[in-house]
C-alpha cells in the first residue's frame, strides 16, 4: 500500500450521448468504486472524482439523430447517467458535469496558460471537410477504414476495434457521417499540443518508473505509441460545440474534447471543495497525493499520454501514480454496441432488479475484463446470484442468524473453551483483511472478490464440521462458542463486503445491530461481535433467480437481434430492364407439395414431389435449413414449371419454387395458402 496519505481517485468521464451499460460499469466504475470504498474503510482522505463528458462531436451528432439541440440531449443524458449512478451506489464524491461554468473557467484557464508559456505550436494544415454540409469533419463526424487494423468503421479520432488513437486524415477511404459525401481537404489552422517534446520525460516516467507496477496491457500500449514516435497532437477543433478556444483569432474553434474532458476531473474537484468549504489545491499538487485514473482501455493513451503531457507543461500538477485500464466486457458474445443498443443498460436493469445492485456488482467483478476481454451472459449472471451469494454468503448468514435467534433469542453467546478447530478458525478469518487488502492495493478486485467469497466458505465450513444443530442436544456449552465464532465470522464479513456489495452489507450490519468495523480491526480484535450484544431477526441477503427472469432478458437481446439485422439488411439494387416479352416466357404455377424427403448427404437440400397442375415433378429445393419434410407437406407453393431440367446430385429437378427472405432473415414461401387457389393456377 502506498505510504501515501490522501487519494484522488477518477473515473472516466461518460458522453452524455447514451446511458450507462454494463460495459462501463465492468470496465470504470465498479472497480474505481471498490476501491475508494475501501480506502475510507482504511482511514484514507479520499476523493473520489466524475461527471458527464458534454463535449465533442458525438453530442451533436446524437442530437442531430433525435432532432433536439446538443443542450436537450446532454441534460437528457447528464439525468438519467447521475441517477442510475446514485442508485446503483457508485460512491462519488462529486459528480459534475463539463457544461458547468467552473469547468469552462478552468479549461480555459488551463489552455490560456500553456498559451502564454508558448508550450502550443501553431500550425495551418490540410483537413477533411465535407462540401456538402460547408463544414470541417472533426472526430465522430467521419468514418473509415482503420490504417492500422483494416476495422472499416474507425471513427476519425479512434478505432473501436484496436483501440488505436487516430486523426481524421489518418483514415482510408474516408466518408462524412454528416452528408455521407468523400470528405475533400482544405486548409485550417490549429493549436497543436508537441507531444513529441515530452518523448524523453514519458520515456522516464512511465517506460522506466512504472515498468513493474502499472498493467501489462496499459504499459504495453504506451511502449508502443511510445516507440512508434510521437508526433503533435491538435488541442482545437472546427466546431460549433464545445469551449470557445479563449485566444484572439479563434473564432468559430473549440477546445478538442481530449484537452477538455480530464480537466473535467479538476474543475469536479473545485466544485466539490467550494461545497465542502475545503482546498481542491492538495488534492491536485500536492506530492502527498496519489492520483489514480480508472479508464477503459480505449482511454490509455489519452490519460497516460496527452494528459500527463499537459500537465507537465502546466508545471503545477501532480502525475498519476496508476492508471489500473480495463479490457473490454462483451455481451453473449458479440462487442456492447450503443448504436446497435446491445447492451445491458444501467437504468433499464435498476427498473428490472430494484434490489439487486450487488448482484450486478459481484457478477461484473468476478468476471471482470483486467487482463483481456470478457463476456458478460446472463446464465454466469444467474449461476453467479445462485451458486455463489446465494447458496455460500447467504446461506452461512442465514443459518447464523436462524439458529443464534432460535437458541438464544438474538443474543451473542457467552463461548467457553476454544478448541483448536475454533482458535485455527479465528486465526484464520484474521488473515483475510490482509489478503483481500493485497489484492485490492494491486487493482486485483476479481480476486479479491473470491477471497471475500472464502470468508462465507469458511463460516459454511465450520458450521458443517462442528453442527451445533446436533451439538445443542448434547452439549450446550460445545454450541454457545460454536455460534459465537460463527458470528465473529458473519460480524467480519459484514466489513470486509462492504467494498465490493454495499447494499449487502447495510443489510447485514442492521440484522447485527452493529454500525461495522474499522477494517484493520478485523485483523487485531479478538472480539468482534461481544456476547450478550443483541441481533436482529433473520432476513435473507439475497434472493435466487428464477429461469424465467433469465429468459426475459434473453428474449429481449434476441428481439434487439432481429431488429437490427432488420434495420441492416441490404435491399438488392434493381436489375436490369428486361421486356413484356421476356416476362410472358415465363410460366408461374401454383402447386401443391405432395412428397418431401432430405437429399442424402446434402445439409441444405430437400427433393420434392409437387402437383403443378400439369403433372407431379420432381423439384430439388435448398430450404432444408429452413424447413423439415414433415412441416411442408400440402403447403402450396408458387413454381417456374418452365425452368430447364437439370441435375442435382444425381437428381434431375424440374423446376423451381419462389422464395422469399422475411424481416427476421428467414427463408418463407410466397404464400398462396392465404388464397383460394388450385394447383395449376397461373400467375400473372
């Protein structure tokens, strides 16, 4: 653990152009959350630091989709992101926002001090522009192919899929997502941030000072921009929304939103201080503090790279210490999408589960993305909530409570001699506030979450080895200390949870009647629960949940499926002109399917017998994907009797059935069943 004495901890700031999901949460939030929780359990003086991202090109284009002004979606957004956060018990102690007059105040003030200690180069350039809609194509406002993965749907300041940083001219074969016109380029000037100048202190700082304590996929990413020779990076934008750049001769620009938003962290902290009535200043440049960034790790190279460059050209700033990325969270295994609405998002899952916070958490820490990319499903959703908080936490709670009240009265039994099962028991449950401590000092939260799981395991374990259920018809003395040590356990665990399952452990120290513990306590007391201290009535912790919850979300995720493919389904172009002569060539029948049967060794074929008015034929159909024998026999379908023969594995087919592809993507019959026709009937 640092030596440190005061933390300030941020997390990522969110586009106010959607809500929160899941993906946001396993990758920023609840880790951030775990970890400031714990270090006030600590006695760390902590500040814990967010707020909505209200700038940038996504803003406008979002509001541009819906027909409102960027104003109306970010305080649309801004709401529904700040309530599902406090509802969902993300600890912050500021949650601000960089439309507020504070924030603007204080980015401005940053960019006009770089300005003054002449730390911009001013440089005219070629960029996109679209001639269509008379405007530069800045960030999200164009797509192309990714120079460096071939992802074809890179936006024009990064790529989704490899995470790599880009300039919009860095694309291939570039497209406005304003018009959809070829961008042309066309001269514009700008205030460039020479991050090439800050190669040799990056080098120092991170490649060489952080080599063994930051991330392997965090350091990875910045070796390798690193190596790859930085270059300057433009601090404005041509565009109508954002922070007015506060210089003469910059009419019509704004501050890029990747200088804008991590002051945003700043300036959250000043308004959180001329609240408090305190001094935002130590939080930020004092060498006492230790400064930790969670991000995604589509964010590294911006909080590791350009940010520390910034504030190491301001000179005042403090540097972070960690910056502990995640990899991505995916959902059923395809990538969380905003735009496709593939995720699981935080509000809608609020209004589903209202009591079920901690279970979303433990499911996301336990399977969250540190090392490499994960997927989210609902079945480890519910095994998680079942197998795990239900039958091994809950469980152990449950039976302590139960039997302590149905002995006792809720009274904490007076425990006679410990045998050396019960000392061996105590001595260990007082190593786990250190173990679970390393893992959280090492941004392990998955594993610490297990080793928090090992408590209830443990508890459950000396239940089963010592059943008082038994001993309490044979020896009272044996279970009053058997329980007593059992509650020291549940008493224990009502601390250690709090990090990781907030609600949990509310919940938990109400029915122990007992406010919790300091967290090194658990290590040092010996009396955690004293006898004679009075409980309350048992409750469970958590409830199991049922298959059909489960299938509800399953069906919605299935639905969101369909429309999307619907949405994207390419309708074929026109073919060409053809005569009233070619058409009356061909001869359209109604038949009736008499015989189906699959054609040996062939997955998609099916040979049938069909009565086309004129005779039965043969007709070799590849629907067998999409239709059994059995289901199509006597369905009535339309058929080209004209078509010439021709063989199909040894199987000489005589015409062709019509089919269609629905909005689900499925191959269906033109249906003349709806109509009261007869084989042979022609169509015309």
């Amino acid at each position: 653990m640092s030596t440190k004495g005061r933390y300030t901890i941020t997390a990522a700031l969110p586009y106010t152009n959607g809500p929160i999901h899941i993906g946001h949460l396993a990758g920023v939030y609840v880790p951030a959350d775990i970890y400031s929780r714990y270090l006030r359990i600590t006695g760390k003086d902590v500040i814990f630091i967010c707020g909505s991202d209200e700038h940038g090109a996504a803003i406008p284009m979002r509001a541009k989709k819906e027909g409102v002004s960027p104003q109306v979606i970010i305080d649309k957004y801004h709401a529904i992101i700040k309530k599902s956060f406090e509802d969902f018990g993300i600890s912050f102690d500021n949650y601000s926002r960089t439309s507020a007059p504070i924030h603007h105040e204080t980015a401005s003030e940053f960019f006009k001090k770089l300005y003054e200690d002449d730390k911009f180069i001013e440089e005219t350039s070629e960029q996109l522009y679209d001639p269509e809609a008379n405007q530069f194509l800045a960030d999200r406002f164009v797509t192309g192919t990714c120079p460096k993965c071939g992802n074809e749907e890179a936006y024009g300041d990064q790529c989704e899929n490899c995470g790599s940083s880009l300039n919009a001219t860095d694309l291939i074969n570039p497209k406005s997502t304003i018009s959809g016109a070829e961008p042309i380029t066309k001269q514009t000037k700008h205030w460039f941030l020479p991050l090439d100048q800050y190669e040799s202190f990056l080098r120092e700082w991170v490649l060489e000072g952080h080599k063994k304590d930051w991330k392997t996929n965090v350091y990875g990413q910045i070796k390798s921009w690193v190596d790859d020779g930085l270059r300057p990076r433009a601090v404005t934008r041509d565009l109508d929304w954002g922070i007015p750049v506060p210089v003469e001769g910059a009419e019509g620009k704004v501050l890029y939103v990747w200088f804008d938003a991590p002051i945003g962290y700043i300036s959250s902290t000043k308004e959180w201080a001329e609240r408090e009535g305190k001094d935002w200043e130590p939080y930020w440049k004092d060498s006492n503090t230790k400064l930790v960034h969670f991000i995604g790790k589509d964010n590294i190279v911006f909080h590791c790279i350009i940010f520390p460059s910034m504030l190491k050209a301001e000179g005042s700033y403090i540097l972070p210490e960690n910056v502990p990325a995640n990899e991505f969270l995916n959902l059923e295994g395809n990538k969380l999408s905003t735009s496709k609405n593939w995720a699981v998002w935080l509000h809608e899952y609020l209004e589903e589960f209202p009591d079920k916070q901690d279970v979303l958490r433990y499911a996301l820490t336990a399977n969250a993305p540190e090392t490499k990319d994960n997927d989210f499903t609902w079945k480890d959703y519910q095994a998680r909530n079942n197998n795990e908080l239900v039958a091994i936490f809950g469980n152990f709670i449950n039976r302590v409570v139960v039997l302590t009240n149905k002995y006792y009265d809720g009274v904490v039994p007076t425990p006679s001699t410990f045998s050396e099962i019960d000392e061996q028991t105590l001595t260990e449950l007082k190593a786990y506030p250190a173990v679970i401590s390393s893992s959280i000092e090492r941004y392990r939260f998955r594993e610490a979450s297990q080793e928090l799981l090992n408590v209830a395991r443990l508890g459950n374990k000396y239940l089963a080895d010592e059943e008082p259920w038994k001993t309490i018809k044979t020896d009272e003395k044996r279970t009053e200390t058997v329980m007593y040590v059992a509650l020291q356990i549940a008493s224990a665990l009502a601390t250690l949870s709090e990090p990781f399952l907030p609600f949990t452990s509310t919940k938990l120290k109400s029915i122990l009647g007992h406010s919790g513990l300091k967290w090194e306590e658990i290590a040092i007391k010996d009396i955690l629960l004293p006898e004679g201290h009075q409980i309350g009535k048992g409750e469970l912790l958590f409830s199991k949940i049922e298959d059909a919850e489960i299938q509800h979300q399953l069906d919605k995720l299935e639905a969101t499926k369909k429309a999307n493919a619907a949405e994207n389904k390419v309708i074929e172009p026109q073919k060409e002109a053809t005569t009233f002569e070619d058409f009356t060539k061909l001869d359209i029948r109604i038949g009736t399917i008499i015989e189906a049967e699959k054609m040996p060794k062939a997955k998609k074929l099916l040979v049938l017998k069909v009565d086309t008015g004129i005779n039965t034929r043969t007709i070799v159909s590849g629907i067998a994907e999409y239709f059994t024998p059995e289901e199509i026999i006597g369905k009535k379908v339309t058929v080209l009797v004209n078509l010439a023969p021709r063989k199909l594995r040894g199987v000489e087919s005589e015409g062709m059935i019509l089919m269609t592809e629905n909005p689900e993507g499925k191959i269906v019959f033109l249906n003349p069943d709806e109509d009261n026709v007869n084989p042979g009937a022609i169509v015309s």
